[in-house]
C-alpha cells in the first residue's frame, strides 16, 4: 500500500474559497469513475472524513486552522499527498486507472509536490531519495518541503536521523518561522545520536486502566508497535502481529501505542480483531511522552526487543516484517 505520510505546511497564497478565509476547499475529477467514496485525513491531528464521489466529481471543504498535509486515500489504498491552507483552492484531476499520475495544482507548493511525485514515480527507493535531498536543497523556501522530508529520510525503512535533522535546519534557514520544523528539529535533536539498543525504562497506563511498564516484556520476542485507526498500514501491521501473536502467544509480547485522539476512536477495531494486549492511548499523538521516548517517527512503527530488552529490529511499515518475526522465532 501506499506510504504512510505526516504533515506538512503551505505556501502564503492570495486565493480564497467562498469569502471565508478560515475555509479550505478540494475539488476533483477522475475519469473512469462514476462513483464510490475516498477517505481524507490529517495524519498530525488524526482526523478522518469521507469523500463521496458522483459521476467521477467531488467537493470537499473544511475550516482549518492551521497548514497541514492531507492524504487523500484511493480505494486500492495507495494515498495522494495535498498540502492544504485555510483560504485555498485546490484541484484534483485524474484517471482511475492511472492514479499514480493524478495531478494536484492550484498553487506553487502543489505544483511542485506534484511535479515530484511524477519524476521519481519509476525510481528506485536509493534514486528517490536521492532526487528528495535534491528538491529540498532546491527549494528549501517551499512548503512541500516538509512533506519530502519526512516521506524520504523519516519513513524510510532506516531512518536516518542526523541526515534529517541537517536537512531540518537548512529549510528552517529558508523558513526562519515555521512553528513545525521547529519542533521537528528539537525532536530529532533528542534522539537523532541516540540509538535505542536497549528497552528504555517506562510507565503508561493502557486503555483498560492498567499500569504497563517495561517489565511487561519477558517473552522471547517483545515488540512495540505504532498505530491508528486513520491509518490502514497501521491496522495491517496489528492484524499481522495478532495473527503471530495468536500462533505462539509464549513468544510473542506486543504491546500498541495508538496515535488517535482518543481510544474510542480504535474500540471497535480492537474489538473486532480480538486485539487484547496492552493498546496506550494517550490523546497527546505525536506529542506523546512515549513517542518521544521510543523516537517513533511513523505511525506505523515496529521496534522489536529480545526478552534481555535489547533492541534487535526496528522497522517502518511492513518492510519485511513478517519475516523477521518468522527468523527470530526459528
């Protein structure tokens, strides 16, 4: 499935929707679609709404109060990043049958995230990467940069901490007030030289009411995973650790952190899936103390720790996973 993205900001732009400033409006339309309905949601607020589609058409609008990235979520699950600002328009066009090549435009910061996402549609993971540091150090002024950044050196199957946090502070030179990268440099900051080798001491209380401490974790196998009820790689990865989970439950701890805003948001998948591990859910999402401390950089996460509490894997979204679980119990 398509990547899983975190936010970003946009451009200062003069365009405005309906004579309200606060409002942000999506239009779009995509041949060989007459109807169905797409999700968009915020990865960094954890909101979620459903577009329905008619006749291949759709209007979207919602008041913002803040820049942000909004992913757009197709029905095979790949996803469409769009930088959205409160007082813009923003058009969609494309073809359901080619949907890696839909277009997203209606200001510079679009065009150019668009322009991106076609040139490295056919690279290789290295070559992607390569060609993201070059559209950061051309265009260290551009919102989209932000989005690049995380996409590309923070989700990545190994991040690379100190490479992003260099990359952070050359677009702040460019961006001296952006809010958000400062945060992102504090937090890489914290742990961009700090390898997690071994299971951190930690208190947390699950939404059962239940005090988890690392002392939860004595199985041959303990596994911390990232998640949210927004995020279907998220859900897939649960479902994969349940399933081995289940299969040899003396092996195999797991305990999830859930970004949502709040833990009814995931009752009912929890309780679909039989999920019965320890689920924290703070409200706090990426400002989670827990976040912090395990340097979760992806909402879809997996550290994995041997029953000593050493740190033997670590993984970004199903990169391998299921054979890395498959190895460590042979």
């Amino acid at each position: 499935m398509g990547v899983i993205l975190i936010t970003s900001l946009l451009s200062l732009v003069t365009s405005s929707c309906g004579g309200n400033s606060n409002m942000f409006r999506l239009e779009g339309h995509f041949k060989n679609l007459n109807g169905g309905e797409f999700y968009i949601y915020d990865i960094n607020d954890g909101w979620k709404d459903t577009i329905v589609i008619q006749n291949g058409d759709f209007t979207y609008e919602r008041a913002m109060e803040d820049t942000t990235t909004l992913i757009l979520l197709f029905p095979n699950y790949s996803e469409l990043p769009i930088l959205a600002r409160a007082g813009v328009e923003i058009d969609i066009e494309g073809d359901a049958s080619h949907l890696r090549e839909t277009e997203v435009s209606g200001d510079e910061a679009n065009d150019l995230l668009t322009e991106f996402r076609q040139k490295i549609s056919d690279l290789s993971a290295t070559q992607a990467q390569d060609e993201a540091r070059r559209f950061i150090k051309e265009h260290p002024a551009s919102p989209a940069c932000h989005y690049v950044l995380h996409r590309f050196f923070l989700l990545s199957p190994s991040p690379d901490y100190a490479e992003a946090s260099r990359l952070c502070s050359d677009i702040i030179k460019a961006q001296p007030g952006n809010r958000k990268l400062l945060r992102l440099r504090n937090m890489l900051a914290s742990f961009k030289d700090r390898d997690l080798q071994q299971l951190p001491e930690f208190t947390a209380v699950d939404v059962k009411g239940d005090t988890i401490t690392e002392g939860y974790f004595t199985s041959r196998i303990n596994i911390i995973q990232s998640w949210a009820n927004w995020s279907y790689d998220s859900q897939s990865i649960v479902r994969l650790l349940r399933q081995k989970q289940k299969a040899d439950p003396d092996k195999i701890a797991v305990v999830t952190i859930d970004l949502d805003a709040s833990a009814s948001e995931s009752k009912t998948f929890l309780e679909r899936d039989s999920i019965t591990w320890p689920n924290i859910c703070d409200g706090d999402m990426w400002q989670s103390p827990l976040v912090k401390l395990f340097g979760i950089t992806s909402v879809c996460e997996t550290i994995i720790f041997d029953k000593d509490g050493k740190t033997i894997a670590r993984k970004q979204g199903g990169q391998d996973l299921e054979k890395t679980i498959d190895d460590l119990l042979q």
